[in-house]
C-alpha cells in the first residue's frame, strides 16, 4: 500500500523545514532520498532506495545512500527497523507505531495497537537504563507466503 500524496508530501514538507532547523542542507538528492521513503510503507533497505534513485540521480552511489540514511537515521528524520538480522529497512514513519515481519518473505508492515502503546515497563528490570522508547516486531508468515504454502 502506498500513502496519501497529500501526506507524503506532508511529510516531506515537515522533513525540508527540520532539516532547516537542523541546519543541514536540503539538497535535491537529499530530498530525492526522503521521498523514496515517504512515498511507501514498505520500509526499504538502502539498496532497494538506490535501484530506484540511480535512474534519476545516475551518479548517485550506493555509499552516498547509506551516509545519508545513517545521517537522517542520527538527527531523527527516520527510523530504522532491523528485522531478521537482515540489512536495516528504513522508515519515514514518524509516528507511534510497531512491525509485523513476515519470517518467509522479509515483508515489513506497520502494525497499530494502542495497547501496546501503553505497556508498563517496571523501573525494576530496566537496571540502569533510562528508555527513550521502544517498538514491538511481530514476526510471522503473511497471508501471501500462507497461500503460496498451501
């Protein structure tokens, strides 16, 4: 599924201005990059971002990619969700959510559950950590890789 035109380019709106709060510069291959991110929900790694990047940006390089995610990753402008201990999946998601991971296909979904939002997290078993904040991966086969087994 792909999100809204009208909230990506909210997203990527909100993006340019804090990238100007932050003082960085709002370069188009920067922008480029974003986009590829705001415009699906399907958390993809760095690779998959400089498939699609490099047919307009040809002298784009995969390590321009990567520095670029890590930095947007560093100062908050994305997520980044590990699954499977695979290569990291980045996110333009913002907002409180969690993962479900298909263990067969390495799809990435947002899951919504207020619930969990809500967890108690006893100061007791955190030893000394201060938590900043957390999300939950549930793994699983999707629907598709059910159907495919059957």
């Amino acid at each position: 599924m792909k999100p809204e035109n009208t909230m990506v380019e909210n997203r990527i709106s909100s993006f340019i201005s804090q990238c100007k709060d932050l003082g960085i510069k709002v370069t188009p291959q920067r922008v480029a990059i974003y986009r590829e991110l705001a415009n699906t929900d399907q958390h993809p790694s760095a690779e998959s971002i400089y498939q699609k990047i490099r047919n307009y940006y040809p002298n784009i390089s995969l390590t321009t990619i990567y520095r670029t995610l890590e930095t947007f990753e560093k100062l908050g402008l994305v997520s980044v969700v590990n699954i499977l201990y695979n290569a990291a999946r980045y996110d333009a998601n913002l907002e409180p959510h969690h993962h479900l991971v298909c263990v067969a296909c390495k799809k990435v979904e947002d899951y919504y559950d207020n619930s969990l939002m809500n967890l108690d997290i006893s100061k007791s078993n955190l030893a000394n950590y201060k938590v900043l904040g957390y999300t939950i991966q549930l793994n699983g086969i999707c629907r598709d890789c059910r159907k495919k087994k059957s």
